[in-house]
C-alpha cells in the first residue's frame, strides 16, 4: 500500500471502543485519511434465540430493546472518540442499521484499512460478536487490518516497528500494507527465524530499501514452533516496538477459519497494536 486513504472502523458496544476510535482519528490525520465508522453486532435474536420459543411478542420487544442498547452504545463511543473530526464519518446500512457481520465485511471490500479490536472475553459484550469473526473478516475481505489491544494504544503508532517477516504471501501482503507507517518510523526491526532467514532477510531489505526504508535486520534462532506468537511478542516487548506488522496465517475446516498457533496467540495475548493481513 504506497498511500493510506479509506479506513473502515469497526465500532461496537465494547469498553474499548472509544480507544478504538480515537485511534483511527489520529491515523486518519497523521495520513490525510478518511475513516468510516460502521457498527457490526450479531442480533439478539441469533444470540438468544431460545427467547423466542415462548412466542411471546414481549420477548421479541426485549431482543429488539437489547440491539438498540448495543447500536445506541457503539454510537456514543463513536460521538466521544471523533472529537468532532471532519474526517470522521458514521455510516449504516439502511436495510441491516449496519449491526451485521456480513454487511461489514462487503464494505470492507471498499477501505485500504480495517481497524478492529482484539476480543476481550472478559468484556460483557463480548459475545456481540463470534469467537471467528475477525479471522473470518480478514480471509473473506483480503484486506489487512490493524488490530488494537483491549489493554490500550499508545499516542502516534508506527514510531517504532517490528516486522515478523516470513517468505509467505501473507506476510508480504502486510508488509506492503505498513508501508505508510515504515517509510515514517523512527526505528524499523525485521526477524526471522528458519534455515534461510539470511537470504530472506536480505532480500526483504532489498525491497524495503527501494521504498525509503532502512530496517534492522536480525536473524532469529531456532523456536519452539509451538511458541511462535509468544516470542514475537517478547521480541517486540525487546524492540520497545509499538507496532507488530506479521501475516495471518490460518486454514478453513468444516467450513470454519481455524487461525495458525502464532496467529491465534497473537491475538489473544497481544501487547501492542498488530497490522496484519491474509
């Protein structure tokens, strides 16, 4: 990605949301973007559906109050986190109010960017969403996305940033969409690990020195391939790294996306806001 336009915002119920939206306004105006900010929440009806078993109109009325409560809530995170930001704008789908998983991920089709939030299952609107829709988002839509930690961002991401490079089309794919951030770092690390992590390492500063940017580049030891996403993550904690840019890796069984071990651990125990593709 050479220029960093259309950013797609997810914006829910979540305690984080805010953060999640303020972090998008201050993408948008460090890179001359625009930022659309669209609610996505499954319906109550499909969460709950055994409500519906008594056939009591009453119970339809509490489902349909529950998904106002989560619409009107991620409105307000979206109202308190713009500050009023004329790049900042809140979009629905006329037919679906925008609360829908599959609305989301068409109009994701249409952004440079995604920014999501990392699942907090700790957060009581956790379940506004399945376990699988972020993986699921990223291999429907094939657009990379930036995920922010439930624990907070810091101010200005991109200052210091640690590519966890590997010859795959994934990890390409989200190399090229941090572009805008490693052509303004302050400081950039590429690792690898495996038997050609030279050779691949050499050749990834060919093409990231054709676009401005000079990376430091370590060649990893031998890793536990059962602990790859927690020695990034200390890795990047090493680095004072405050952006992890890696592929998303990940295989479809029986119909469901099942995330790659690093993937998975990344985004369960990440400490630092991730850019990642499929």
């Amino acid at each position: 990605m050479t220029d960093l336009r259309t950013i797609l915002l997810h914006v829910d119920s979540s305690r984080r949301a805010v953060e999640r939206v303020r972090v998008a306004r201050q993408i948008a105006e460090s890179f001359d973007a625009q930022v659309t900010a669209m609610p996505c929440a499954v319906s109550a009806i499909l969460r709950f559906p055994s409500a519906l078993e008594t056939g009591s109109a009453a119970a339809v009325d509490v489902l349909a109050e529950i998904d106002r409560e989560c619409h009107d809530k991620a409105y307000a995170a979206y109202v308190e986190g713009h500050a009023g930001s004329v790049r900042m704008h809140w979009e629905e789908s006329p037919e679906t109010r925008g609360d829908d998983p599959f609305a989301f991920t068409q109009r994701a089709l249409y952004a440079d960017l995604l920014i999501v939030g990392q699942r907090d299952e700790n957060d009581p609107a956790a379940d506004v969403l399945p376990t699988s829709f972020l993986p699921s988002l990223l291999v429907t839509c094939g657009r990379p996305a930036l995920v922010v930690p439930y624990i907070g961002a810091p101010a200005g991401i991109g200052r210091s940033v640690l590519i966890a490079w590997k010859e795959t089309r994934e990890a390409a794919r989200a190399v090229s969409a941090a572009l805008p951030w490693l052509r303004r770092a302050k400081r950039v690390d590429a690792v690898c690990h495996g038997p050609d992590a030279a050779g691949a390492l050499r050749r990834l500063d060919h093409f990231l020195q054709a676009h401005g940017v000079r990376p430091t580049l370590h060649t990893g030891g031998p890793i536990d391939s059962g602990d790859v996403g927690g020695q990034m993550l200390s890795t990047a904690a090493d680095f004072e790294s405050d952006l992890l840019v890696m592929g998303c890796y990940g295989h479809s069984r029986a119909r469901e996306w099942v995330l790659g071990g690093a993937t998975r651990t990344i985004l369960q125990s990440m400490t630092l806001p991730v850019l990642m593709s499929h």
